[in-house]
C-alpha cells in the first residue's frame, strides 16, 4: 500500500474591486486593445488598501475547508506560497493558521514567485508521503497590487490580487499507477543566473524597502514558453502516458500568448487547458488554484480528472504537478 496526497478540496477568494482595462487607460499610457493582443487580459480583481496577503489567504483557506467537510483541528498544518507578505516575518501561514484555529503543526510560507504553487504543493506531498503530515491546507496568495509601480505601463497591467488553495490528505492505495487518486508526480527547478529577468528592485536587507517589479518581458516570454513545456514533457515521460491522457493542463496564468504557444508546442488543444488570464490576470502563486478551483466549480474538472499544472516565474524557478484529482 502507497501513501498517496489526494486533493479533498479547492477554495478561493477574489477581492470585490475589478480593475479593467479601461480603468488601466486613465492611469498610464496604454489602451485595452493592446493589453488583450499582448496578454489576453480583459479584467483583474485588486485589494482593498486594507487587505493583506494574509487576509486573502486566511478566506481562501476557509472556503477550501468548509469544502472539505473537516474541522481545523483535524488539520496538521498549513503552507503557503506567496511573494508579499504583510511582514517580512512572521508569515502569512501562521497568520492563517491562528485565523483558522488550526491547531499547532507546520505552518510556513514558500517563496517561488509565479512557481510558489508547485514548490508548495511538492513539498506538502512529501511530508503527507513521509507521513508526517496527514492533512494539510495548502494556499497560494498574493497582494501584486502592493509591489507594481502603478507608472510603469509595462508591468502594471499584467499583475493582479487573490488567494486560492486546497486540502491535501493522506490516502492508502494498492494502485500504485496513474490511474490512482492523488499527486504522481512534481518536478521543481531553478536558474538563478536568470534572476535579473524578472525580479523588485528592494528587500529588507538592500534597501530596507519592499521594491516594485522589474521585468525584461520578451526575454521572460520565452524562456516561459520552453521551460514550461519541458517540465510538462518530463512529468508525461516519468509517468508513461502522452498529452492525450491529460484532461486538464492547468498552467500558470501569466499570459494567453504563453498558454497557447505552451499547448502549441504539447500538440495539446487549447479547449484542454484551464483558462483564466483573461479575468484574473497574472496572480502570480495564487493563479494555478485559482484556475482550479474555477474549473472544480463549474464542473469541467470531475473527480478523476487528470491534471497537469505547471508553472514558471520569478529566480528564474518552473515546476509540474501530475495528480489525479
Ligand atoms: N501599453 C501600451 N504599450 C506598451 C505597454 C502598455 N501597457 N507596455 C509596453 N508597451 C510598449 C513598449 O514600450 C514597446 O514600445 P516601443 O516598441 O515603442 O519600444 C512596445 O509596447 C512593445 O513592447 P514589448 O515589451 O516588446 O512587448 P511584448 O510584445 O514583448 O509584450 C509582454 C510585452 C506582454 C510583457 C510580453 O513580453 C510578455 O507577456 N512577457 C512574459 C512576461 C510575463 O508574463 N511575466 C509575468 C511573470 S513571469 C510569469 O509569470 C511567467
């Protein structure tokens, strides 16, 4: 018998405030044609100035636990991966942890940017597999309204705010093939000669400052669109099956140019990958739950579902998750 980490539920929150690109028109110098020709974006959800990470978080972890049917006390800890935290310490998890009344177990944030969701969920796998965990929540989100320079039209239109999550939980099973419910695989990666691609010119230790994003875009765009195909190719060959036995790719939402030339490169149809750039813009680690639990909602992932998520952002890091939901 293999222990396997199954997904018992999904969960989300999205702040009220919509930001379109018609609101983006009157604050720099851009225009909605263009947004949605380079990146597919139409609309975002925005935090409220009084909103942190933590809160986004903490509403996405009580949705996937109500979803769950479980009690906070039965969980043994929660992750969290997220780029903006509302302190430089404590994190966001132990913030969510004590909202939740979940009782004293592991509780830390993951910082991996775009790919926070992969190397969250990998390595919440591998506690739950070890068996030092049997269930735990695991979050990704984001407050990228608090680190964009609001001037900069080429950065400014592209990040977003939200919070999305699931329960993870322990289950024995004599199937030891893909066929079985759970996560078969994670790949996680990292090039931090690519760093400067893609990074906030400020930290606690340089400048004492939180900094804004800094990004050289073309360049970021293609090594998205290699790297993510990779990973996606690795996790296929690890686990002996081709595109076609996926049922959802569910990527990163950075861009559609990069979701389409990705499921181009896959020889995988677009209708098979989970899409919500368009209205949730780039949320960084919260965007991959996001797209799955929209998806888990209106009923196009079922139980059963083969999933593929993968993910590339910000070091540079990229990672894949086979599960079957
Ligand atoms: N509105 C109007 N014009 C703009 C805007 C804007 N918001 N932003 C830039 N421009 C202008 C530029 O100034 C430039 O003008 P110029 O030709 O006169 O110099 C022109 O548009 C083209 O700029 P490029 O940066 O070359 O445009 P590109 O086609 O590469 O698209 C984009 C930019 C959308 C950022 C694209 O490179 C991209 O999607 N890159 C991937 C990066 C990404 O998604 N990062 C997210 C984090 S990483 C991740 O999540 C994978």
């Amino acid at each position: 018998m293999a222990i396997k980490s199954v997904i018992k539920s999904t969960g989300a929150y999205l702040p009220e405030k919509i930001l379109s690109n018609q609101d983006l028109e009157k604050m720099v110098d851009t225009s909605d044609e263009w947004i949605t020709q380079r990146s597919g974006i139409k609309t975002r959800h925005i935090a409220a100035d009084d909103q942190t990470t933590a809160d986004l978080a903490t509403l996405a972890g009580r949705d996937a636990l109500e979803r769950s049917g479980l009690s906070a006390g039965e969980l043994d800890g929660v992750i969290v991966a997220t780029t903006t935290p509302d302190q430089t310490f404590p994190s966001v998890a132990v913030k969510v942890q004590a909202a939740l009344g979940i009782p004293a177990g592991l509780a830390f944030d993951v910082q991996a940017v775009c790919s926070g969701f992969v190397y969250a969920l990998a390595m919440a796998d591998n506690f739950i597999v070890r068996g030092q965990a049997r269930r735990l929540l695991v979050i990704g989100a984001e407050k990228m309204s608090s680190i964009v320079d609001w001037k900069d039209r080429t950065t400014c239109v592209l990040f977003a705010d939200g919070a999305a999550g699931v329960v993870l939980e322990a289950q024995e099973s004599a199937d030891e093939s893909v066929t079985a419910r759970g996560i078969h695989s994670t790949h996680l990666y990292a090039d931090g000669n690519l760093r400067d691609l893609l990074y906030t010119d400020g930290g606690p230790s340089s400048t004492g400052t939180s900094g804004h994003i800094k990004m050289q875009g073309r360049e970021v765009f293609k090594y998205a669109v290699s790297h993510m195909a990779t990973v996606v190719n690795e996790a296929l060959e690890e686990n002996g099956i081709s595109a076609d036995d996926v049922d959802w790719l569910v990527p990163h939402q950075a861009n559609i140019r990069i979701l389409e030339a990705t499921a181009k490169k896959l020889e995988m149809p677009i209708e098979k990958v989970v899409v919500t750039v368009d209205h949730h813009g780039n949320t960084s680690a919260a965007s991959i739950p996001l797209a799955l639990h929209e998806a888990v909602c209106d009923g196009r992932i079922k139980q059963g579902d083969l999933l593929l998520l993968e993910a590339m952002g910000g070091g540079l890091t990229w990672g894949s998750a086979l599960i079957r939901f």
